[in-house]
C-alpha cells in the first residue's frame, strides 16, 4: 500500500499522523520489534481505507524541550516525546485542546477526541486499544492484534460543528443509508412461546386494515431462535424455523404473502457466526461454525428475509463483521437492527445505562440502532430517551439512526408522546407496542423476566384476542399513532433527502439546535436539548413532560410556519406553546421553506409517481430532492439523481422552479409528475427528467 497518510516520528514508540490540516492520529506502542507495522495501519475506529492527500507542515523537534511542534497551517500540535499526549492551538496562540470548555456529545471547544471505544474517556465496556485492523487483501476488519500494544488517540478541529461532522464523516466511514423502506415504520411481534405464524399474518392484515403505516414486520425469538413447541428454549439455540411459524404455510409461502401485503420481514438473532479472536457478551450471543450460521442466514435471505435483528449485545467488531458480509453476499443494503444500550430503567432487570458503554466507534458503521430495552414508564424515562437520541448521546456522538425501544407500560399519554416523537425521528420501531394497545409493556417484561421459572411463565397464556390487543383496543391513542405515522410517510422524500446528506456529510437528520443554529446565542450552548431540526427545514419539539402547556424556541435567523395551522411566527423567541389535546405536537417549518413530499401511501414501494412540492409561508425556499433504486449499494458509486427546487411565495401567490434532474440510476423512469401547493392553491405538470419546469401558482 502506498503511504496512508503523513507520518512523523516523535520517539521510538510515539507518531503523529497527520489526514487534514484540521486531524490526525497520536500512535502510542508498546509492541516488541517494528512499533508500527503496516498491517495495524487502519484500526476498526477508521473508516477512510484509501491514502490521504497530502498536508504540507512543519515539525520543530525542539532539542531542550519534552516536546516536539507539528504545524498545519490551521493547527499546532505539541506531543510529549515520552507519553505522546498532547496539546493543540491555532497558528495564532488560542488554546483548543486541552481546554476548559462545556463538553456536548463528542464537541468540546469545536474539538473531538476518541480512541477506539469512545470520547474523552468516557465509562466504557470497551478495550481502548486497537486491536482489529483492516486488511486489503480481504477487505475487512479481520486482522487481530491480541495484547493491549497499541493506542491510537485521534484528534479532530471543526471551526464549525458542520465542519467537524464533515471531518468526523470522512474519517470514521459514513453511517450507511437504509434501504428506502427503512424509513418506514417497523412493527415486531415479541410474542416469546406464544407466538405463531396465525397471529403473525393476522397482525399484518390488523395493520392494513386499520390504515396504519408500516413497512416491515420483525419477528421476535419465537421465529425459531428462542421458541419451539410451545416453549422457550435457550436464546439463539436453534437456526431453524418453528413449528408454529412452517404451518399452515411454509415459511418462504408465509414471507411471500406478506410481500404481496408490501410488508418487509426481519428475523431475530441472538447467534453469530464464530469469527476468531471475537469479544462478546456471551449470555446472549450463541456463536456458530462460521459457515454453518450463514448457509441458515443465507436460506433467509434466498425466501426474502431482508436482515436481521443482532440481539447479541456487546461483541467487538462481530456486528461490522456480519454486516459486511451480507453486503458480499447480497449486494444490496440490508436492513440489520443492533444494540446501544441507553436508558435510565430497564425493561428487564433493575439496570441504568446513562451512556452507551459497549459500542466501539466503528459500529456507526452499520445501521440502525435502538437504545436497548428500555422502560417507557415515566414522563423522565421518555425525557431521557428523546435527549439521548437526537442530542447528546446519538445525534452529537455521530450517531443518526437510534431509535427508541417502544416499551410503555406508563399508559396512553406516554404512548401517544412516544409515538409522535418517534415519527420525527431517523428511524421509527416499535419493540411490541401495536399502535392500538396502551398498556403492554408491564406484562411483556413479565412473561420475558430474564431467569423467571418457564413453567410459571407457561401458565400466562392468553386468547389470541388478548396476544393481538384487540380484546379493548384504544382507539383514541391508535388515531394518534396514524396521524404522526401518516404524517412522516409523507415526507419520505424529504427524509431520504436527508438521509443522503448524512451519508455525505455526517450531519445528522435529526440535528440539535446548537449545530443547526450555531451562530445563535440562545441555543448554540445547547440551551434547548429536547428540540431539534428533522432534516434542514423542519423544527420538531417533543412533548416530554405532563401539562398542559410547553415553552418551545424558534430559532433566530428565519421566521417559522405552524406545520399544521400555518400560522406564522417570528424567530428568535421563547412561547409557550398550548399542548392540551395528546394529537398535538409542535412542529414548525422554516417560513418559505419547500418541502419535497408524497401523496399519503401506507407502505414504501419503488420509484415516486408523483412528488408533492408544498411551501410554508412566504418568501424564499430551496431544496434538494434525493433518489436512487431505494435497494442496491449503488448510491456509493454515483448511481442516484439531485433534483434542485427553487421557490418563491408571496402575499399574491407562489412560483416554483424545478430545475433538470442530474444523474442517474437503474430503474429511473423518465419523467413524473409535479405537484405544487401553497395556501390552498395547486398546479402540477409532468416533467421529464432533461427538462426544467416553471409552475405558477395564483
């Protein structure tokens, strides 16, 4: 391999490598014979496998000095010549690192430290040392360096938090985007032993024709993996279908009818293929012959199993490990469920997690995450979970697609919030909670109680009507849940636009108002951590706390529009914000703002027909409308399309400019229709991809 990057010697067993002018790497080792060999070049914390350009700098090993000077023209970095830590300033004096500054997610002082485990030395389950690295041959994280030899801290400046995103992106590998109905609602059914492939379809057709939203179903461990006859057995036991789930159909028969109702399904796993030298958490992590685990995965994948569900916890690089390899063998994006354990109570055993410990910072390489099995009993519980997603501990950590669990046994109010938020956030699921149940998650945790006797677990069975939360169904909470369901599949264009700019960029789609509005001083130190942009253009504010009123901050910088009333309201201002009615959430859109949608569909299935252009307010608006197969790997390769849309709305009316679609991509039909709306009016025309479009609305 030509070189990775530039490489300066600070002593025998201390180097500073150099990627931009803004970031580099401290390498400490204490392995015998060569201190770094080529092979421990590019640990499981980098993603960026090619060279980097190269950075011009200056290196004064200053000889009466413990230190050695590195400069870039942006940076000057001090390392110690026997401990390698080190001090960093800009090429004028002004001290960033170390620095005592307020710490927000991985940003202090616009600077992010991390080793292989995480930032700042957090609490961790994790070795700090790097001891999986890339190999070229393979293309894969397979190299194995066994003793704790080799430390890696790395240092990124973002003048702006963009910046550093940006940064923290090209380093560390992008989050991969879902495919295209993975951004839409998942359903499980955790059903432990009493689950079956009956109530599985019957759940489905419930869904459908309820008119609720949702595009693929999760089946929990009585698929086969815990469950068999009636009965639990030990957690990833077992790689074969059920009984209960291969009759009346054959399970590729039952996968097949699902498809045909545009239902995706996942499968649970609590096993891993045996990779060699892996670090896990045994209790739930079943491991198997290496080809033996992934002839059954692959049986799956063959009758339209679409991905997995990897309840195995802490494991090392194992989840990067197996995500890589569906990719091999599918070629296309797979839909994988992980585990990054944030709560304050959980669902399970008497337990708190107040920042994921067992997530080593590669893992952002492979979508999506939920927090663990969290308890939604609490109005703080709920509080935490929310702030722990789109601020401090996903979103500020790089971290974008994290959903919250989906157990609340606290009753109608916390669901329906719960729901609502989760229709605003990257990726929305439920562990169990069917849209019309209120009150589930006290007696799933205890038929699931970990260590309870079986045979008295054997004696809650209940009718089917009890299994499905049909028997008293709340309607009132359901019609909430469908509102905000609807409501974000509607704006799937607008979101998977989103989702490319993160793959891009590393800014989150769920974006803190620090990062979003930096330039605002009151929220740019995380004055308002409960609020957030979904996307470049839309405010969401979370109702977290009983009451009925909530005080909300519209950012400066642009006046915003009621997304559901349209009423205008200035920026830069505090309001308390009436919350009475449980349908409500407030939502507001940046005045002028177009806002890419779709007509109202209850699952996600292809190519768009139409695209609904809908602008809030008045004034100017732009945006990016994103599309690609919505399936392959091929939006990594420049196989996608960028539509840019331009408006203006006034007091007498609107204008919209669609300019030509740039780009291409398989299945790209040639022209579509357009739908404009702003304040009651409409127009539409159909368009084909080579050409520009006016469309006047008065």
């Amino acid at each position: 391999m030509e070189q990775y990057c530039e490489k300066i010697p600070i002593s025998d067993n201390i180097r500073l490598d150099l990627f931009t002018a803004e970031s580099f790497r401290v390498r400490f080792s204490s392995l015998s014979g060569e201190p770094f060999p080529e092979q421990f070049e590019i640990p499981f914390a980098v993603g960026k496998v090619t060279p980097w350009e190269s950075v011009p700098y200056e290196a004064d090993r200053m000889t009466d000095s413990t230190m050695v000077a590195v400069k870039t023209e942006k940076i000057v970095v001090y390392v110690r010549k026997d401990t390698g830590s080190f001090m960093v300033e800009t090429p004028n004096g002004k001290r960033l690192y170390p620095e005592a500054a307020p710490q927000y997610g991985m940003f202090k002082n616009h600077c992010i430290v991390f080793d292989s485990a995480n930032f700042w030395r957090e609490e961790t389950d994790c070795s700090r040392y790097a001891h999986w690295f890339y190999d070229h041959s393979t293309r894969v994280y397979d190299i194995l360096l066994k003793e704790d030899a080799l430390l890696d801290t790395f240092f990124i400046y973002g003048e702006t938090y963009r910046k550093g995103y940006a940064l923290f992106n090209q380093l560390v590998g992008a989050e991969p985007m879902l495919p295209k109905k993975g951004y839409g609602y998942y359903q499980t059914q955790h059903l432990g032993a009493e689950g079956s492939q009956t109530l599985f379809l019957q759940m489905a057709q419930l869904l459908r024709e309820r008119d609720i939203p949702c595009d693929t179903l999760i089946l929990d461990f009585e698929w086969g993996d815990g469950a068999a006859n009636g009965k639990e057995v030990p957690w990833g036991s077992r790689l074969e279908w059920s009984p209960e789930y291969s009759a009346p159909l054959t399970p590729d028969e039952m996968i097949a009818k699902l498809k045909e109702m545009y239902f995706d399904v996942m499968t649970i796993h609590h096993s891993i293929p045996d990779y060699a030298g892996r670090m896990d958490e045994g209790w739930v992590c079943q491991p198997y012959p290496h080809d033996a685990w992934w002839e059954k995965m692959q049986e799956q994948l063959a009758i339209g199993v679409v991905g997995t569900w990897q309840d195995t916890r802490q494991n090392d690089v194992t989840d990067q490990r197996i995500y890589d390899e569906f990719e091999r063998r599918t070629d296309k994006r797979v839909t994988m469920l992980s585990n990054y354990d944030l709560y304050r109570d959980s669902c399970w055993t008497k337990d708190c997690v107040m920042t994921p410990k067992k997530q080593k910072i590669g893992g952002r390489r492979t979508p999506f995450y939920w927090t663990g099995d969290s308890r939604v009993k609490t109005w703080e519980d709920l509080a935490f979970q929310i702030r722990g997603i789109v601020n401090e501990h996903g979103a500020l950590k790089g971290i974008s697609y994290l959903t919250n669990d989906g157990f609340r046994p606290g009753g109608r109010e916390l669901s329906a919030r719960s729901d609502a938020f989760l229709a605003f956030n990257s990726v929305a699921r439920s562990h169990n909670h069917k849209p019309w149940q209120s009150e589930t998650g006290e007696e799933l945790a205890e038929r699931m109680a970990i260590g309870k006797d079986r045979e008295e677990k054997e004696e809650q069975r209940r009718s089917p009507m009890q299994i499905l939360g049909i028997d008293c169904p709340d309607t009132v909470q359901e019609s909430i849940i469908r509102k905000f369901l609807k409501i974000r599949y509607n704006l799937l264009p607008y979101l998977y636009s989103a989702a490319r700019e993160c793959y891009d960029t590393g800014l989150p789609i769920t974006r803190p108002l620090m990062v979003a509005f930096e330039e605002d001083g009151n929220c740019n130190r995380n004055q308002y951590p409960m609020q957030y942009m979904f996307g470049p253009d839309i405010l969401v504010c979370p109702v977290w706390h009983e009451g009925d009123r909530m005080e909300v901050y519209l950012p400066a910088g642009c006046d915003w529009v009621d997304f559901f009333t349209g009423k205008l309201y200035a920026g830069g201002q505090k309001m308390s914000v009436d919350v009475s009615d449980l349908a409500s959430m407030p939502v507001f859109v940046r005045n002028g703002a177009v806002i890419p949608m779709r007509r109202e569909k209850n699952w996600i299935d292809g190519e768009e027909e139409e695209v609904v252009l809908k602008i809030f307010g008045k004034g100017d608006g732009e945006c990016i409308l994103y599309e690609d197969d919505g399936v392959s790997l091929a939006y990594r390769t420049g196989e996608y399309s960028l539509t840019k849309i331009i408006s203006h709305a006034s007091e007498t009316g609107a204008e919209i400019v669609v300019e030509a679609v740039q780009g291409k991509f398989s299945g790209m039909s040639g022209e579509r229709k357009i739908t404009a709306e702003h304040c009651g009016k409409t127009a539409e025309v159909v368009q084909k991809k080579d050409q520009k479009i006016r469309l006047v609305l008065k």
